[in-house]
C-alpha cells in the first residue's frame, strides 16, 4: 500500500513526533487543525495542512469524512493516527480504507475484537493468557448486585466497550456497586455509544505493565520488551520506563511471548501494546490490547533503538519487520514524565491559558517530544499534554538522575504545571526503589512537600507577561481627537517605544 503523502490524523506532540520521522524519510505530511489549533505547532510543521472544522473533537478530528476530504484535496494517500480520537475507531478506520487510502494501524475488524474487552478476554483466555475472574453476562443490576456479593469485593467496574481508562470505578461494598453502575454506563454512553459494563475482580496495589509488539502483513511478530506504567492518576499513566523494575528476565520472556501469541490469534497488522497486572506474588493477568502506538512508546525506543513510527509506515507499505526476535536490543534503562498543564493539588484537575514563559531542557540523552511552544494557548478542549520528556542512562538510577537534572531546568509559566510534582515523585524512596503499584498516587502524600511553582519564578512571569502587555497596548495607539494629527501620531508612539 502506498505511503507517499501522509495526513495526520491528529494534534500536538504526537503530530510533531510523527511529522519529523517523517522528515527523516522524505515523506510529506499534511496537518489538519480545528478552529482553535490554527496556529499549532504540528500545523506550522507540516508541509500542508487543512482546517477540518469547529473545536470540539467530535465535529472535526474524529469526522472520517473530513479527514477523507482533506486526503482528496491534498493527494495525501495514507492517514496516521496517533493516539486518541479515531486510533481505535472500527467504523472510521472502515470508511477510510473503503475510500482507497493506507490507513497506518490495525483492521476494522481487529479493532472491533480487542475494543469489546469481553472478546479480548476470551482471546487472551484461548492462547493460555491468564485472566482475572470477572462477570461478563448481560444482567440486570440487582442480579449484578448478587453475583458481585458471591465473587467477593473489591472489583472493577468497566466498560465493554471502554479504553484509556474512561468510566472505570474500583468498588469496595456493595454500595459502592450500586452507586457505580449508573455513573459508569452513563460515561460508557456518551464515551462509546454504549451502555454495556462487566465486572473483574480487582488485585489490590498491581504493577501495570505493556509489552509492546509489532506484526507485519506476512505473519512475522515480535516483542519490544515491557514498560512499567504504574504511575497514574484516573487510570492514566504519567510516568513510564522501561524496562519494569519489577519483571524478571523469565517473567519478560513470558509476558513476551504471550504477547505475541495474542497478537498473532487477531492477526494483528501493525504496531500495538498488550497490557498486564502483576499481583504482589509476580503473578501476571491479561488487562487489554492497545491497537495503536502509545504515549510512552518514547522509552521502548530508547531501549531498543528503533523507530516505531518508521516501523509502522515499513509495515503500512507491506515491508517485513526490519528485525527477528533474537535481534531486537535491550539497552540500559529510560523513564518519561508526562508534562500535563494540571495541578497536581487540586487533584490533577486541567489547567489553560497561554504559556508566557518556557525554557525546555537540554543535555546528553535526553529528549523533549512537545507540541506547544512560547506563546501558545492551551485549550481547554483538548488533553493537557506540554511535552514529553524522556531520558536514558545505563542503569535506572542514571536514567533518573537525567531526568531530575532536566526538570530542574524545565521553566514553565502561564498555566499550572506538573513539573514540580514530577521533582517530588523522583525523590519519592518507594518511587526510588522502583516499588511501584496503580495506587502509587492515591493519596496526596507530595501535598506535605508543598509543592508547588516557584514564589520568584511565579513573579518573574508575572512581570514578564504585564510587559509584554504593555508593550502590545503601545503599539496599538487609539486615536484621539485632542492628540496630534493622524499623520505624525507614529512619532509620539516611537517616543513612548523608547522609554
């Protein structure tokens, strides 16, 4: 399938990721943007770019038609994802390959078995994968109340239809079952059209743990060794490394080749992640599939030295895995921190505005994968994320003391920031042992660090941003009927300048 002129189905950092693999390739890409992205990074770093409608995401990145128009109206002949939107769409994916374009990703009909998690479990259950006892029958709710009472507390509470953690609810009691059940089908409704829920049993304080894998169109798998995605807030993670610092090398070839074996039994196309729970006796459980590249991929690259995206355009295009198994490599340790505008005191709660002041940082291994840049308005349509700053050592604690150095270089100003929490977590003794688990953040033990922006720094801004102001009032003068005439009224202007 061709690949010669690739739109990009999506927005900020992985957009901007996207596009400069890309560049290295000499393959063209096309940038589409809602109203409020006119002025987007990724839109100032495509070679063309289409409006494709209103903010909101529903009337403009995750219309197919929009998307298919603007293909036509640019020859771009293959659409990239990311992450997000319409990755794990069945139905738009389906629109767009009946259009006769290269859709970077899995089948419609892949994703409609590893979206219905009812189904992946069953996939996962076939090839010897365990699973978590759970309830999946359709039932009523007061017939779900008694079924729950003889599983046993605490559960989960997820949709069948449900991904990037949306909806889910850990319950206790019964109480909170019941509580739960209308919350989470009315999330599931207006998240994916669907009221459907299932019961698991919950393990209490897991490792979250990915292993990424790849399939090409000729049947070849292979696995890119784990990462650990304990770290969350909402079922979302915002810290990754890799590899686990709680897998052991006959765990990793297991959950590997587990992996892969799930992969190979959807035939799966493309670039992919299959995750996993660990109980604190190192047993491991099937949790989902992630058809699409991930947020954290950044590490696995580190690890290993490849290019996921290039992987994922070889493999549009029909081209075999560039490696087997046995040469995929395994090099030292990286972590990533999720650079989100939110505050972590106000449990995490989303933050926008424009950003007045930013300093990225810099140094030996280390990367800064970002969408915004000085000036930017941050919308409060759209997911919180700055940047992504990852960084790589030969061993965990190099890796770590990298990524302290670059957050205490990291400057952010005009929106609440997670920079100073990330500092706090890095010096975080259970964090620093690598004893990890889901619930790492469920109380807010880094609000007895106080942190929070820097009192000199928050000022600093502060002037800088009234300055700035001023000087955009000086050079939009209003006319005066008492002033000088029209004509010289830029001398007194440039006077005012000079001050």
């Amino acid at each position: 399938m061709p690949v010669t002129r690739l739109l990009i189905a999506n927005r900020g950092e992985i957009a901007c990721r996207i596009m400069r693999t890309c560049r290295e390739i000499d393959i063209p890409t096309v940038a589409v943007y809602s109203d409020s992205d006119r002025g987007a990074m990724h839109v100032r770093l495509a070679i063309l770019s289409v409006p494709i409608g209103p903010t909101p995401a529903r009337e403009s990145y995750m219309r197919a038609d929009k998307l298919i128009e603007a293909c036509r109206k640019t020859g771009a002949d293959s659409i990239h994802p990311g992450y997000g939107f319409i990755a794990e769409d069945p139905e738009a994916v389906r629109q767009i390959q009946e259009a006769g374009i290269t859709w970077l990703g899995p089948s419609a009909e892949v994703l409609e078995k590893m979206d219905n998690k009812i189904t992946a479990r069953e996939i996962a259950r076939s090839v010897g994968c365990p699973v978590l006892p759970g309830i999946q029958e359709t039932m009523g709710d007061e017939e779900l109340l008694d079924e729950a009472r003889k599983m046993g507390y605490p559960l989960m509470v997820k949709p069948v239809l449900g991904r990037d953690g949306k909806g889910m609810r850990l319950v206790k009691t019964a109480g909170d079952l019941r509580r739960a059940l209308p919350r989470v089908k009315g999330e599931s409704i207006f998240s994916f059209w669907d009221e459907r829920v299932y019961l698991e049993k919950a393990i209490v304080h897991p490792r979250h743990v990915e292993v990424q894998i790849a399939g090409d169109s000729h049947g070849n798998y292979v696995y890119l060794w784990e990462r650990e995605g304990s770290v969350q807030r909402r079922f979302q993670q915002i810290c990754e490394e890799a590899p686990s610092p709680g897998v052991t090398p006959e765990l990793r070839r297991t959950l590997g080749e587990q992996a892969v074996a799930i992969a190979r039994a959807v035939g799966y196309v493309g670039i992919g992640t299959v995750e996993f729970l660990l109980d604190q006796e190192g047993n491991h459980y099937f949790l989902e599939m992630t058809c699409r590249i991930q947020g954290g991929h950044a590490v696995t690259e580190w690890i290993t030295g490849q290019d996921l995206v290039k992987w994922q355009i070889d493999i549009a295009q029909g081209k075999k895995l560039p490696l087997t198994q046995d040469k995929i490599p395994f090099w030292g340790h990286a972590i990533q921190c999720r650079i989100n505008a939110e505050d972590a005191d106000r449990d995490f709660a989303p933050s926008s505005g424009r950003i007045q002041y930013l300093r990225s940082p810099q140094g030996h291994n280390l990367r800064n994968d970002s969408g915004v840049y000085f000036g930017w308005e941050m919308s409060p349509f759209y997911a919180p994320l700055l940047a992504k700053i990852s960084t790589w050592g030969q061993t965990r604690q190099e890796a770590l003391q990298r990524m302290h150095s670059a957050l205490m270089e990291m400057r952010l100003g005009g929106v609440r920031n997670n920079v100073a929490f990330f500092k706090t977590l890095l010096e975080n003794k259970q964090f620093l042992k690598g004893d990890l688990h889901t619930g790492i953040l469920a109380h807010p033990w880094w609000k007895q660090k106080a942190v929070g922006p820097s009192l000199k720094f928050a000022v600093a801004a502060a002037l800088f941003d009234e300055l700035e102001m001023e000087e955009r009032r000086a050079q939009q003068p209003t006319p005066r009927n008492d002033c000088v005439p029209t004509s010289q009224a830029w001398k007194s202007l440039n006077k005012f300048n000079r001050l």
